[in-house]
C-alpha cells in the first residue's frame, strides 16, 4: 500500500505506520487519539505529511550536495511553517541545511526595521546602577567595586527604600544589605540604535522562515501526490476535515 509519491518514487504506507507507532510508544502515546477515530485517522494524516516532507528535504539535501552536519540551530516557528514543516526542521539536521541554503540571500531592508521601531514603541522602565554588599550574618564593612545596572523593583522593599547616593546599611528578612545608587536612570524609549541588532536577528528569522514555507509549498505541490487516506488533514475534500 502507498501513502504517497514524491517525484514519482511511491512512500510507502508501512513508513507512516511505523511512525504513527513510534509516537504510540513515546511519552505522549497515552494521549493520542485511537486509529479507529477520526481523530486518529487526521493523526495518521498529519504524520504522512511528517513523512512525505522529510524525505523530500533529505532528498534535495542530497540533490545538493549540503552537509548536514553543518546545518546551523533554527527555532521553527509552527505558526509561520505549519506543524509538520516545523516539526521536521525541529528534528532532522537534512533539513536544517535546505533550509540554510533556500533561504541564505534573504534579508530585511533598514526601512522594515525602523517601521518595526515604530510599532514597537518600547519602552524601557526606570533602572538604578547600584553598588550592593551583602552578608547573612554580620554586616559588611565595603562595598564591591563593580556596579550593576538593576530594575529596582527587583531590589528587597528595605533595600530599595534606603537606597541612595551615600552607602546605606540596611537589614532585610535575608540579612545584612550595604547599598549605594551611582546613577539613575530615568525611563523612557528605547532608542533604535540599542536595539536594531536584535530587530534585525527577529525580523530576518521570520522573514527566512516565511521563505522558506513558500519554497516548500510549491515543492510539495510540484513533486508530491497524496494517496486516499493520507491526505492533509486540513484538505476539505476528505471526510475528516474540521
């Protein structure tokens, strides 16, 4: 029995099988809806896709002659990818250097990142660059040469209370707290220049992996024909679709 082709070459029913039974075995089996359910068979479904796109990226890895080893880490997100496509690049290192190599020219212009500034408007809330000693038992006699930059509504209540520019000693529930401020400072926006870097990483990882779900559209619809019974568990045509 065949679940479906890809280029051509049949998949064959028993590959579906035998993964629908290795998730029955792990730690999520007690879970998963029975094969005689509808249920069960759109499980069946959703794992036939599992299948069909994994071997279709292990294959055009091959086709390309990538190293798998040197597929870099990726956070696949379902909501951009769909569950299957991001499951497979969660799993299988093949995949993960398809998708390195589909997506390596894009990039996100200066402009997209200004106009997410925009819609962001961060703001950043008020924080103290503070000198903090502390001791359980005894109270401490120095404070420690190197500052760190706080949100103070981090700091224990009696702390953050006697806090200020001149060394303050205080006891709290926890013990001895010897604390100055050498700086505040105040809130407000977050300037574009502070964080562009990490717009940019975010922006570009959505942008590769919105790619890359195109890419893997029009190849599933070029190179893979499903069989009756392994359709795509959204396809309306087929009798369990909700």
């Amino acid at each position: 029995m065949t679940a479906a082709w890809l280029d051509g070459t049949p998949v064959p029913a028993a590959d579906v099988t035998a993964e629908v039974e290795r998730l029955r075995s792990g730690p999520a089996g007690a879970r998963l809806p029975r094969d005689d359910t509808a249920d069960g068979r759109q499980l069946r479904r959703w794992v036939a896709q599992r299948v069909v796109v994994r071997r279709l990226l292990e294959r055009d890895c091959s086709a390309r002659g990538l190293d798998p080893a040197t597929a870099p880490p990726l956070r696949p997100e379902p909501a951009l990818l769909g569950t299957a496509a991001a499951d497979v690049l969660a799993t299988c290192a093949a995949a993960r250097a398809v998708f390195a190599a589909v997506t390596a020219g894009v990039r996100v212009t200066e402009a997209e990142l200004r106009a997410q500034h925009e819609r962001d408007r961060s703001t950043r809330p008020e924080r103290w660059t503070i000198r903090q000693a502390f001791s359980p038992d005894t109270p401490p006699v120095a404070l420690p040469a190197a500052p760190l930059t706080v949100d103070p509504a981090t700091l224990l209540p009696e702390v953050r209370a006697a806090a200020g520019p001149e060394p303050a000693l205080v006891r709290s529930s926890l013990g001895w707290h010897l604390v100055a401020i050498d700086a505040v400072h105040p809130a407000g926006p977050v300037r574009y220049e502070e964080v562009r870097d990490q717009l940019a990483a975010g922006l570009t990882d959505r942008a590769r992996q919105t790619a890359f779900a195109r890419w893997l559209d029009a190849a599933v619809a070029a190179r893979i024909r499903l069989a009756p019974g392994f359709e795509h568990p959204a396809d309306p045509r087929q009798p369990d679709a909700t």
